[in-house]
C-alpha cells in the first residue's frame, strides 16, 4: 500500500537528470521491501524491512560505469600528452569493467528479487487457504 513512487516513475525516473542517480535505486529498494514473505499483505509496515545489499552493491557499479562516459568527455585528450591519453584510457578502463560486473549483478538482483517475490506470493495464498480452509471437525 501507498508506494513512495507511482508507476510511472518507474521509467521516468531513469530520465530525470541527477535524480535518475537516485530514484530507481530507491524503487528497487522498494520492491525489495515490499517482497518481504514475512509481512502480512497490506501492512504498511513493509517500509521498515530491510533494503538488498545486492541492490545497493549493483547500484554501486553501475554508478561508476558511468565513468567510461566521462573519461571521453573529461578534456583529457586535448592536450595530447600520452600521459592524459593513458588516463583517459586507463578511466575508460574503470568504466568498462564497473559496466560488466554491474551487469551480471543486474542478473543476480532481477533473479533474486523475482524468487523473494514469488516467496511472499506463497506465504501469502498459504495464509490466505489456511483462513479461509472450513474448521476442523472435533
């Protein structure tokens, strides 16, 4: 109930400069929370779970992906010296290899966060057939 952010922030969020480095990573922490098989269907006490270190860790890489942007950008090549060239590169470098792992970890949270959620789906029917299974006969 009442999530932090509609849906349409879900893509959205991605578009919006400076909170786009926010905003999705918050939405997925959501998701997180809100899979968590241990909280009734409906408690808003879902806010209080605790976030996906995995979430956080690939968030973390993905951020510093970025900088294979940037060492292109960065002005580095203008003065030609070998030595900007090998920072530029050596940054690009950086960037590359930040952008493969986050994209395996990218995996690893999608396939976790789909298990956690069909975990709680299961808690939730098993509670939902337990209250509504006929009394034990005495």
């Amino acid at each position: 109930p009442r999530p932090r952010f509609g849906p349409g922030w879900s893509i959205g969020g991605w578009f919006v400069p400076l909170a786009n480095l926010v905003i999705p990573v918050l939405i997925l922490q959501d998701l997180w929370r809100g899979a968590t098989p241990s909280t009734p269907r409906g408690d808003p006490g879902w806010r209080r779970a605790r976030g996906s270190w995995l979430i956080g860790v690939w968030w973390a890489a993905w951020v510093v992906s970025l900088l294979r942007y940037g060492a292109s950008n960065s002005g580095l090549h203008d003065s030609g010296s070998l030595e900007d060239i090998e920072t530029s590169n050596t940054i690009a470098l950086v960037g590359v290899v930040a952008t493969a792992i986050a994209a395996v970890l990218a995996a690893f949270v999608v396939w976790s966060l789909s298990r956690r959620q069909l975990d709680t789906l299961r808690a939730q029917r098993a509670v939902y057939e337990a209250s509504s299974a006929p009394p034990a006969p005495r």
